[in-house]
C-alpha cells in the first residue's frame, strides 16, 4: 500500500502543526526560562531533590504557550476547543499559582476539580460508559457519570503531576503517550484532538531539547498538571465521543496507556496511608526513585521507565482484541507481579559497586584481531559509511511524499540537533542520529525493494559495523557511551513501535511494515558503531550529523 494524495496532504497538515509547535517551544522555552528568575518562579535543591543547584520552574509556560500559538494560528476556534483551552487555562493558572506560592493539596485539588468541570460543561463530554472491565456487563454511570469524569481526571492531572520527579521523565512518558493517542484520534477522525496530540508531541520534544539531564529548567507543576489534564481529556474524548471513524476505542485501552504513572500514584498513596503519613506527603516511594537508590543513574532510570512506558502502550493496542475485562484483570495481574518483583529485588539487592570483568579466555584469543581493529578504525569507518552513500547517488524516482519526507527529515534534525552544545547534549545528537540513519534506511529499502543486490549489500555493510562493535567492546569494557541516554529510548522506542501503530491506524501491508522493522534492524549495528567511533566529541559528531543531511539531500535530489 502507498500513501494516497488525501493521505499525503494529512501528514503534511500534522507535519506543518509538528513543525510549528517545535520551533515555538525550541523559541519559547530559553525565553521563559529568563522570565522565571525575574518572577520567583524557581526551584531550590534539598530533600529528596536530585538537582544540585536552583532551576526555573517555567517550562510549563512555555509548553503551554507554544501549544497555544500553534493551534491557534492553525485551527478554527470550536466549541471543544474552547472547552479545552478552557480547563487548560485554569489548570495553568494553579500551577503557576503553585510554583510560585506553594499552594495548599485542597487548593489546587479544588483548582484541578475547576478545570475539570470547566471542560465537561462547555465541551458536554463525560465518562457515561467505562465498558466491559469487570466481566459482569457495561459499566454506565448515568446521573454520576460527570461526578466520574472530575474524578477520573483529576486522578491523572495528579498521576503526571506526581512523576515529575526527574529530569525529562513527565515530559517524555507524556511524549509516548502521546504517540500512542495520535494514531488513536486518527483512526476515530476526531481531527481536533489528533492536532492538539501532535502539537503536544512538538511541543514535548521541543521542551525536552533543554529537560533532559542535566535539565536547564524543569515544567513546574503548571507544565505537570497541564500535560496530566490534556492527555485526560484525550481520553475521555477519543473513549466516550460520537465514532466517526472506522474503528471504536474502549476506555480499557486508554486506560493501559496512562496506566504506568496512574498505577505508581495509587500504589505510592497507598502505602502512605498504609505507613499513616499524608498521601500528599513527599518521600522516595515512586518508581523512579526506588530504582535510583538501588543504584541504578539518572539517565538510566529515566530510560527504564521510557521503556515500561513503550511497553504498556504497544501491549495497550495489541491486546485490543481480548475482552475488556481479560485486558483489565491482566493489566492489574501484570503491575502486581511487576512492583512484587521490585520489591524483592529491594530486599536483595545492595547498591552496585562499579566493576570491570578481568578479561576473558576469548578476549585473549581476538587479542590480535581486536589491536587490527583498533588500528584500521577509521578506515572500517570511512568503508562502511562510504558505502552507506551509495544507494543515495543511485536512487531514482522520487515523489511528493519522498520529498516531503526528506524535507520532514532535513528540518527536523537541522532545527534540533545542538550546534553549539557541548559534551552533555551528545546523547541528543545521538538520538538525532539513529532517527536519521533509521529513516535513511528506511527510503532505501523502499526505493531498492526490487532490486535484489540491495538487501544482501545493506546486510553486508550492517554485519560489518556490527563486528567492528563487538571487537571494540571486548577490547574496551567501559564503552559507557553505548548505553542509550532517555532521548535515544524515545526515538528508539517510537520505531520500534511505529510498525504495529501505522497497521492499526493507516492500515499500511506487510510489504512496509517489513521495510519498517528491516530499516530498524539494519540500523542498531550502525547506530552502535558511530557512537563507539564518535564518543562523546561533539565536533566529529557534528559533522557526521551534516554528513547524514547531505545523504538526505542528495535522496532528494537525485
């Protein structure tokens, strides 16, 4: 299957929205970051606070603001519009409000409750059917069911309000969320909230350029909160509004998409008030928390529960066919066995110490073929990615949608990559980098489909880069630079998922999600050998990042 004309001038319609949000939240966010000092809108270090020094708390503000131009220059106001940045107004104005005076948990529940009915009244939608999830018939609330939506809302305007607890980690499982709710409003035809999703998602990423860690400024809890109502809201459109679309969503299935910090608020609540301290009390019992005192990073840590994230949203699609109730009884069977397991592992487990394994029978052996590779690595470089160049100059016959693509690519990782960053914004270049090579690979594949030297040669040129990184890690173990920083996971994970969301939303054959998983596969041992060849020098990093713009541009071209 190929994309229609229709579906083309769609994707550059949420392309165009991408684009837009990004360059204003990129804009927006170092602006606001200024304006917090002037305002008091700061965060000072202490407790249980993993930065060491005072950050602003205006990013909140900047996602909202960038959100805000964006839609508003590209959209008709409507009612459920309306409605939204309604209850998205108030749920600011209370973060704000707490950022910078501490507000009381009553306040800003009372706040949260504002927005929420705010929303539900001027938009008219509500929880009136939570489906199947007991096995006992339909759940329909009836005269309770707005009661339900403030409820149901507020519990995740406060489940992301409470993850916030480490540099990128509200941002980014919002981000995934998000991926996961765009093809959701697609497939439904809801085309307000499928442009509010994918400008959030610009927005994100645009805000993650400075999150992630070390973080030059944090959300705040208007950024927490507002990104906690919009998904919220989300969901109880994309679950409980009038289908237009081919295909029906049940609550379940958003539901196992919000359910990782859903689940970690209540289980966190619960043994506060189990142990007869406030639930509102801060203390170390969130996830993120729990693994970093069994000694695992930050950047790590912040990557595992990028990948529990990913996890609960493709399990969320795939399991789409099983009875609602088995999908929700699994869901609770799943956490349960999950947060068992980490609490076992606590009472077993000791912080690690570093160690480095003495070498190994089979290092000595590949002693000499290790020192060659050492000393014809840049050689093996130039080789393979010379050849990587290859299929660019052969290409022919390119489209509209090959051009917008190309184009997508090119403004992407020109806007976003760190020019001018230094070592600590290596990992997003990195992250940039795979998303380049995957997509490159990607057009390749597709444009060499019939042509049957192609996919032996790309295997060949894989295979090689895949031995040159083994022979470097068994003569180097503290190659730390392999393992991925929380930027990575989230372009990693959104490929690694895109095969099954694309089926489920644009309907796409197996011929291309063959081409996607093919291009993913391909692209790992690449990936890993630049980052072992590159490290973390930003200078040859750069140019490898012009490197790969120019093969775009020559794709383009040709």
């Amino acid at each position: 299957m190929t994309l229609s004309d229709h579906q083309v001038q769609e994707m550059v319609i949420l392309g165009l929205v991408f684009f837009v949000s990004l360059l204003m939240a990129l804009f927006l966010t170092p602006l606001f970051d200024r304006a917090a000092w002037r305002l008091g809108l700061t965060d000072s270090p202490g407790g249980r606070k993993s930065h060491a020094r005072c950050v602003s708390r205006a990013g909140g503000l900047a996602m909202a603001g960038a959100l805000f131009f964006t839609l508003t220059l590209l959209l008709k106001w409507n009612s459920q519009l309306g409605a939204y940045w309604a209850g998205a107004a108030v749920i600011i104005s209370a973060g704000v409000a707490d950022d910078k005076f501490r507000l009381s948990s009553r306040v800003k529940f009372a706040a949260q409750a504002l927005a929420v009915t705010a929303f539900v009244y001027l938009g008219g939608m509500q929880l009136h059917n939570l489906g199947d999830i007991l096995g006992f018939g339909p759940i329909e609330p009836g005269w309770a069911a707005p009661l339900l939506t403030v409820f149901a809302m507020v519990g995740v305007i406060n489940a992301f309000n409470m993850s916030d607890g480490l540099d990128g980690l509200a941002a980014g499982l919002a981000g995934i969320a998000c991926l996961f709710f765009i093809p959701f409003a697609y497939a439904q035809e809801s085309w307000i909230y499928l442009l509010i999703l994918t400008g959030l998602f610009g927005t994100l990423l645009g805000f993650l350029r400075y999150n992630v860690h070390p973080a030059r400024l944090f959300m705040g809890d208007s950024g927490s909160m507002f990104l906690g109502f919009t998904l919220a809201a989300a969901a109880v459109v994309l679950t409980q509004g009038e289908i237009t679309g081919v295909q029906e969503y049940e609550p379940v299935t958003a539901l196992i998409i919000l359910s990782l910090p859903i689940w970690d608020t209540l289980y966190v609540m619960t043994r506060r008030l189990v142990n007869g301290n406030n639930p509102f009390k801060p203390d170390r019992l969130h996830l993120h928390h729990r693994l970093m005192d069994l000694g695992i990073s930050h950047n790590v840590t912040v990557s595992l529960v990028y990948c529990l994230m990913f996890f609960m949203g493709i399990s969320a699609w795939l399991i789409r066919p099983w009875p609602e109730w088995v999908q929700f009884y699994s869901l609770l069977g799943f956490y349960s066995l999950f947060y068992g397991g980490l609490w076992f592992w606590e009472r077993r487990t000791s912080a690690p110490k570093k160690t480095y394994a003495p070498r190994t029978g089979l290092q000595e052996k590949l002693q000499p073929l290790m020192i060659a590779n050492f000393r014809q690595r840049k050689k093996i470089f130039i080789l393979i990615w010379g050849g990587c160049a290859l299929p660019a100059v052969m290409m022919q016959g390119s489209g509209p949608g090959l051009l917008y693509y190309v184009a997508f690519i090119l403004l992407f990782t020109g806007f976003y990559y760190p020019w001018r960053g230094g070592s600590k914004h290596v990992p997003i270049g990195h992250g940039l980098m795979f998303f380049g090579i995957y997509s490159l690979l990607l057009v390749y594949n597709a444009g060499f489909a019939h042509s049957a030297w192609f996919e032996p040669y790309m295997w060949s040129l894989a295979g090689l880069a895949g031995l040159w990184t083994l022979l470097r890690v068994l003569d180097t173990v503290r190659l730390r630079v392999l393992v991925p920083g929380c930027f990575e996971i989230l372009l990693l994970g959104a490929a690694v998922v895109s095969p099954v969301l694309l089926h489920y939303s644009l309907g796409i054959d197996e011929q291309i999600r063959r081409f996607l998983v093919l291009s993913f596969v391909q692209s790992i041992p690449l990936f890993l050998m630049l980052k072992a060849y590159l490290r973390r020098d930003q200078t040859p990093n750069r140019r490898f990042m012009l490197y790969l713009m120019l093969l775009f541009l020559l794709v383009g071209l040709v």
